[in-house]
C-alpha cells in the first residue's frame, strides 16, 4: 500500500502570514526546526518547505485511509517534524498520535525551493493496513 503527496507553498504570501502576531504557524514549528532554519539564514523558503512537507505528509497518508474520515485535524501539523541530517537530506519525524497511526509506514520526503514557490513530496508506504 502506497500514498503520495505533494505540497507547493508561495513563499512571499507565506512569510507574510508567518510575520503577523498569532498566526497559526507560530506554534507549528519544533525548537529543532527553528534551529536548523536558522542555521541556513532564517529564511521564510526554509519555513515554508517545511510546511509543504507537512501538508504533503497529511496527502499521502490521506491516500492510505481513502474511503475513510481523517482521523486527525490540525493538530496532527504539530506531530510532524523535518528534520535533516549532517548533510542537508531532510528526512520526518513523527510523534504523537502521527506516530502511533503511521508507525508501520515508511515516509520519504523530498524538499525544494525555487524563486518564490517551495515545494515537498512525501512517499508512504505500508505493507499492509
């Protein structure tokens, strides 16, 4: 069993909603996150990658649950993490009821940005549900 998902993100219109107070994605973000998007610069492309990812992750996993009612709001954003290794590759993190749903699955993500547009694309695959 297999979902795909892919998100693209405007980022000029993104970094708009992430500056103004109280803003849903204020507390979207991990401590981790923030860190490495500082590390790269601060820059709202970095921000707004990973909310691609996010959104593509809930796409694909709404793909291996087609047919039946999501089974998380928007809380599950906050379970997901991108996270990116020594050399840049990002690669999700999980936690919470993210986790305990899609524990069994594989999730591999794939990050870009480009001018004004940041896009992700997230394979799941399960052996079985």
């Amino acid at each position: 069993m297999q979902g795909v998902g892919v998100d693209l993100v405007h980022v000029p219109s993104f970094a708009e909603q992430l500056a103004q107070p109280g803003s849903r994605f204020a507390d979207v973000f991990t401590p981790g996150e923030r860190r490495d998007v500082a590390a790269r610069g601060g820059h709202a492309r970095h921000f707004a990658a990973r909310w691609a990812a996010r959104e593509a992750l809930v796409k694909a996993w709404s793909q291996l649950v087609y047919g039946e009612p999501p089974l998380l709001g928007d809380e599950a954003l906050r379970q997901i993490e991108v996270a990116c290794d020594a050399w840049g590759r990002p690669r999700l993190l999980l936690g919470g009821d993210v986790a305990a749903y899609l524990g069994e699955c594989r999730a591999d993500l794939s990050l870009s940005h480009d001018g004004e547009y940041a896009v992700a694309y997230v394979v799941l695959s399960a052996a079985s549900r």
